[in-house]
C-alpha cells in the first residue's frame, strides 16, 4: 500500500526528532565525560587530604590560636591546614561516621576518650595541650546581672549556655549551677547553644541578659562583653583541651608535626596570648 504525502512528512519528522534525541543524548554523555564536575565524586570519608594538606577538627573555642597556629605551620613545613570547627561532641560523631579529619582536638576529655574507646584515634598521639576556666559575661551595657546570685532574679529572662549534650563549656556550666544549687531556680531561663562561640554572640548582639562561656572567648571578644564572674575551678570538672592523631588519617606525620607545633614554646605563647591556661 502507497503512503501518501503527509504520511511520508510524518516518517520524515519523526526520523529527525529520533536523530535529534540521540544527537543530544551523545552530546551529554559526552560533557559528563570531559568534566570533571560531572564524575562521581566519592564520599567525603574517602577523600584524603592531599600531601601539603591537613585537616583538622577542633573545637570552636580554639578558633583563634589554631588559626593563628596554622599560618605558622605553612610557614614552616608547606602544610595548609584546613580547620572544620564545631562542638566537641558533634565533631566526634562526624568522625565516628567516617567525616575526613587527620586530628581531633577537643575542649573536653570526654569526647576523645569516646573516640579513643573506639578506636578512632591514636592513643600514643594523646596529648593534653591547654586548660581554660569558665566566665560568666554580660552585654557591654549590661546592669542586671552582676554575679552568678543576680541570675535568679526575677528580671533576668534569658541566659545563653552551651547544649550540654554535645558542648563540653555546656557540660561544666551545668556542673558549675548545679555545685551553686542555682539550676532548678534557672532552668526555664536556659537558651542552649550549638557551640559557645553561639552563647557568646548571643551576649554580644544583646540576645540574652547573661551566658557563660570560656575566658578564652571571652578575651576574644573584646569590650563587646563584660566579665563580671570567673567560675571557681573545684566547681567543674578540670577543663582540659586534649588532641590527638585520627586513625584513618592519610596524613599522620603531618598531624604529628602539627601536635609538636601546637605543645611547642611558640605554640604554647600562642595559646596563652588568646586566653588559654598552660597545662600543669
């Protein structure tokens, strides 16, 4: 049977359509191919850190010496370090799920006695490199509180801490109101934080009426926040900053290297000139 005209523009068109979508389709694989971008990328817990690279997770508190530390290290050895910080606690969970980090640092012993129990860190490597105390602060402007008493006043609503669950600062905040019997009369004021460089800027912008935090950050801020109590040392847990060697690393000597940096007379003047205590 003959097919008329438009039957055979039909085939035509749909002829071209066919070769167009396969044309494309070449096209595609073809860009998925060439860049880089496009590939499968794997997952982050399998990506090493280069040779001149480090990584390394440490609690948000350290911020400002690790930093300062680190322009020193690339100076000395070429190593860049690349920080992720965060809370202690949510930092050994990250690397308990496979996170990439060449060294732990934590502003508590529990967190690395955690990863230590597990296997995640290189016993040998533990080192105890600092000890900080805690402070209670108020906005720059702040007349309400003065002292750890005021903070059951009826006219303070809101004080910042960190999340004890997962913020070591946290966990000694709540030992310090409990040894003062002040948590049941404040509990309701509490505004937990992710970190306590949050409660600090919660201080800062005036969020809250008071928070406590280390002297360190503290010190960090400048006269954006008042001191009006330092936090007897019986009263919590020592607080104790150890660091350590992640098992997995690709790049031990390295984080070795950093270690011996961070305890050495110049890492030491470092952290003690952003608040830090020197270990006893």
């Amino acid at each position: 049977m003959k097919r008329t005209p438009s039957q055979y523009s039909e085939t035509r068109t749909r002829r071209r359509s066919f070769a167009a979508a396969m044309a494309a389709l070449l096209i595609l694989i073809s860009l998925t191919l060439l860049v880089p971008g496009c590939r499968h990328k794997a997952s982050p817990s399998s990506e090493p850190s280069s040779a001149n690279e480090l990584i390394v997770s440490a609690a948000v508190s350290l911020k400002n010496a690790f930093n300062e530390i680190a322009e020193l290290n690339e100076k000395r050895t070429g190593t860049k370090i690349h920080f992720n910080y965060g809370a202690s606690g949510a930092l050994e969970k990250q690397i308990e799920s496979g996170a990439p980090a060449d060294a732990f640092a934590s502003a508590g012993a529990k967190p690395m006695d955690d990863l230590a129990g597990k296997g995640f860190v290189l016993p040998a490597t533990r080192m105890d490199f600092a000890r900080n105390a805690l402070v209670l602060v108020v906005p720059a402007r702040g007349t309400t509180v003065r002292s750890f008493s005021d903070l059951s006043n009826p006219a303070v609503k809101k004080v910042a801490v960190g999340n004890p669950k997962t913020v070591p600062a946290g966990q000694y905040t709540d030992q310090t109101l409990t040894r003062l019997n002040l948590l049941p009369q404040i509990q309701s004021k509490l505004i937990l934080a992710e970190d306590v460089r949050q409660v600090l800027d919660y201080v800062v912008r005036d969020e809250v009426e008071a928070g406590i935090v280390y002297s360190s950050d503290a010190l960090s801020a400048g006269d954006k926040v008042k001191v009006v109590s330092r936090v007897a040392d019986d009263s919590h847990d020592p607080i104790l900053y150890p660091i350590a060697v992640v098992k997995e690393s690709k790049q031990q000597e390295a984080a070795r290297k950093f270690i011996e940096l961070v305890l050495s007379v110049e890492g030491q003047s470092i952290l003690i000139k952003h608040g830090f205590l020197a270990v006893k």
